[in-house]
C-alpha cells in the first residue's frame, strides 16, 4: 500500500510537472478545469474568450500531454 501510494504520489508530481511546462495558453483552462473544476462557460468567462475556444485548447492540451507521457511511459 505505501509503494502504490508513493506511485500515485510520483505520478502525480510528474502530470503537475507537465502541465506546468504547458503554454500558458493551454495552461490555464487545463488548471481551471482539472484542479478547480470551472465548466467550459465559467472557463471561457474567466479567460474572456469564446467557449470554443476553451474546448480546443483543452483538446490540444490533452493531446500535448498524451504525447508527453507516451515518451515517459511508453
């Protein structure tokens, strides 16, 4: 249980890392929705942009990060 504890832990330390390389563009609304929960509205009101918007940055931050941790984890 410690070990798969330390795992998620490192796992975990090594998203955050990701996202934190991220541009801030994709960024952003990653943080605002992932960690804080904002729906895409709520993000797209924060940020002043288009709702739209939001969503293809979301999708190209997942895909930014699928392909980042595909190198780590292949």
């Amino acid at each position: 249980a410690a070990e798969e504890s330390a795992l998620r832990r490192e796992t975990r330390d090594e998203v955050q890392a990701l996202v934190d390389r991220l541009v801030p563009e994709y960024r952003a609304p990653v943080i605002l929705h992932y960690w804080y929960d904002f729906s895409y509205k709520e993000i797209a009101d924060i940020l002043d942009i288009p709702i739209g918007t939001v969503m293809s940055r979301l999708y190209n931050a997942r895909k930014a990060l699928k392909a980042k941790l595909e190198r780590i984890y292949p």
